[in-house]
C-alpha cells in the first residue's frame, strides 16, 4: 500500500473516531442538561461535565491531527 492510500485510510479511521465521540458528547450533553432541567445536581452532574470536557479536548485534539495529516498529503 502507498503512503497515499496509508493515509487516507488513518484519515477515515480518525473520521469514525470523531464520529463515535460525538455522538457519546451528545448523549453525556442530553443527560446533564436532563439532570440540570429537573434541579438534581448531584455528583452524577458533576462527573458528566467533566467527561464533556474531557471529550471536547479529545475531540479537538484528534481533529487537530486530522487537519495535520491532510495538510501533509500536499508533500506527496
């Protein structure tokens, strides 16, 4: 396999990263958002909020990389 093609299969991959951490970002967003809605901030808000933020810098974070990547593919 080429680096071309070695590449764009690691962009792909990355793709279906970020789609799998979007979606647990929505899912951990619906909830605390449900949590705050019924005034139940217990420790349970408080984990989740920071699980977002944990998935907001991962999220970014292999964005980042995917952007990296593809900027690179011009020296091939």
């Amino acid at each position: 396999m080429g680096k071309l093609d070695e590449k764009r299969e690691f962009i792909g991959a990355l793709k279906v990263y970020l789609g799998f951490i979007l979606a647990i970002m929505l899912s951990v967003g619906a909830g605390i958002s449900s949590l705050f809605l019924k005034e139940e901030t217990s420790i349970l808000f408080y984990i989740g909020s920071f699980v977002l933020l944990l998935l907001f810098v991962v999220f970014f974070t292999i964005a980042n990389k995917m952007h990296k990547v593809i900027k690179s593919l011009k020296d091939l």
